[in-house]
C-alpha cells in the first residue's frame, strides 16, 4: 500500500507517519520505482506500536530501542528479557550509592550478576528523589510494595508466550512499557476507594 | 537569604531559581528593597520538592497544579486527597467509552459517585494504549494487578498522617507522584528475578 492507504489504515497522519521514517521508528518501505513507495502490513503493526508507545509518553529515543528490541531480540530467553527489560528502563546517569537500593531489592531475590544493572540504577535513583523531597516511606508500606511487586511479576513471566521469540518479547517489551500507566492508574483508584473507606463515603 | 545563598543551600543554579520563579513554582522573595529579595527556609524546601518533581519527570504545568494543593489544601481529608490526585493525575483528553474501566475498578471497590473522574479516564486511557499495540493482559495477570494495587492503597492511606492538613496533603501529593518511580522500578528487577526463576539462572 502507498503512504496514504498506510495513514488511512492506521489513523496516522502522513506528516506523522513521515517523521517517523526519519526518527528510524519506521522500517523503510520497500521502492518499486523511483517515486514509488510501497509498505505492507508489517509497516502498519509496527506503526500501531510506535504512536501508542510515543501516546503513553515514551520518549522517541525510548522507543527506537523498544523497535530493535523488537527487531532483533536476542536468544536466550532469560537474556532476551533482560535486553528488553534494559531497552525499555531510562538509563540514569550520575554516580549515586546503590547501597540502599541492594538492600531494598536483595527482599525481592536479587543478587549480584542476576541482572542487567539499569534496574538497579532506577531503584536508586527513585530512593534518591524521595530523600531529596524529605518523603519518607512508612515501615508498614514498604514491605507491601515489594510482595506487590513480587506477586504482579511472578503472575507477569509466568504468562510470558514460549511459542516464539517474537511473541516473547513482544510480550516483555510491550507489557513492561504500556502496562504501567494502567497499574499507576489503578493505584490511584485503589487510593481514592481506600481513602473513601477511612476518612468518610462519598458526596454528592 | 539571598537568591545565591538559596543556590547553596540547595544545590540549585540560579538561572534554574529564576526559572522556577517565573513560571510559577516558587512563591516570590520578600523584597526588603528595590533591588534586594530575601529568601527563607520555606523557598528551601519548595525549591527541593519542585526540583525532585521535575528531575521524575513530572511536567511543569503538573509541577504548578502539585505546588498549588500543597499551598491551598482543601479542609476535608477525603476531599483533600480527591485534590491532590486531581492534581497529579495527566488530564486525558478526546471521547471514550468508560464501560471497560468502570467494570475493571468497580472490582477495587469503586462506584459512581465514590471518586474523582479523572483517575476513571486515565484507566480507560491505559486500556485502550493496551488495545491499540494488540496487547492483552493475560486473564490470570489482571486480578493479580487489582489486588496488589488494593493491598498497597491500603497500607498507603492506613499512613496518611492526621497531625495537619498540610502534612496530610503533603504525604499524599509527594507519596503519590514520588513513589510512581520506585514502584516501576521494583517492578522492573522483580521481573528480571521471575524471569531467571524460570528461564534459567544468572550467567556471568
């Protein structure tokens, strides 16, 4: 299909759509004559992708890894994770102590060599911001975050697909990144519930 | 103090101060003379939480909304904490059908009326990014979300501090922005934890 019929199959306007091809989101369409551009339906599921990826607010520098995590996953299926896992985390930058943050994550399992370094960054670098603001998680919180977050990614892996690589990480990359503004949304309800519970029922 | 001594006291740069004053972040000094603003400890402190906030990569105009509940609280607690999700929670904009949300967090509880729209429309929003890459949350996953995120909303507002409203809010905006990052995060390693558990263990 031509450009046009790629934007009507989508919802992506063309402009949109051009600027990916130049942001390398985009695979390049295959060129039947000079002036002559043809994409297929591969175009139009990775196009699906990059504009909910780049809607949910994933930075395009973000999104470039997340498509070569796509591209060309590794192996390895534990490896595989972690490349997409390591895709998808910002990278922190900035020397900070991960003492803390061992500790903290050393709860859910974790020890040296197990995995890619970035996660352990991000931990750090979130305890680091709430010191800065003088936030303090309560004692009895804590804990319930981590059997939270232990729970939800023992549920998570246990459902990742093993009947290819590519659906694999498509559920890796994918899940990780477009379920969190459903899980952080989800929170705040649970937040508004809770707080309705203890400080009075609704009005109006 | 003066503006280069608040620098100091903070670690801020000045043209950063100048910036946060212009759009709005921080309260203006005290001018003691035409030409001389003073700053006290309560600049310190905004200065900190603004800082943070932007570092997590809250936007500015989430920023102001943030800054704006913690200096003008409303006097009922469950109000209060309305507001301050209002206020940090991204406003999603365009037409959507509700149905699938409401049905997902009535099962956290919540019923027309209880909370809060904003939060109902940032799930549904979270609902159709999932629908629009053709990621499906598996049907064993999505209770697992709901109950860890009732169990951490529970323990987060069985903490809400009643000493003052300002501490009250101030636990609720911060806790609900601040805490995002760390969750994610703690999510990501425990992922990778669940992913060598079952995929294989560490290499190297």
């Amino acid at each position: 299909m031509r450009i046009s019929e790629l934007a009507s199959a989508t919802g992506v306007r063309v402009p949109t759509i051009k600027y990916y091809l130049r942001e390398g989101l985009l695979p390049e369409a295959e060129r039947t004559a000079a002036t002559q551009a043809v994409y297929d339906e591969r175009h139009a599921q990775r196009l699906r992708v990059v504009r909910a990826l780049i809607g949910s607010g994933v930075s395009v520098a973000e999104t470039r890894k997340v498509v070569a995590a796509l591209d060309e996953p590794p192996a390895d299926p534990h490896e595989l994770l972690g490349a997409a896992h390591a895709a998808v985390t910002p990278v922190v930058t900035g020397e900070r102590d991960l003492t803390a943050a061992q500790e903290l994550v050393a709860q859910l399992g974790w020890r040296p060599g197990l995995c890619d370094e970035t996660v352990l960054h991000a931990v750090a670098a979130a305890l680091d911001a709430l010191t800065a603001v003088g936030f303090t998680v309560p004692e009895h919180v804590m804990p319930v975050y981590l059997s939270s977050m232990r729970d939800i990614a023992r549920a998570e892996i246990a459902g990742v697909p093993t009947d290819s690589v590519e659906s694999a990480v498509r559920y890796v990359v994918l899940g990780s990144v477009m379920v969190e503004p459903l899980l952080l949304a989800l929170r705040r309800v649970a937040e508004q519930v809770a707080s309705a519970e203890r400080f009075g029922e609704a009005r109006g």
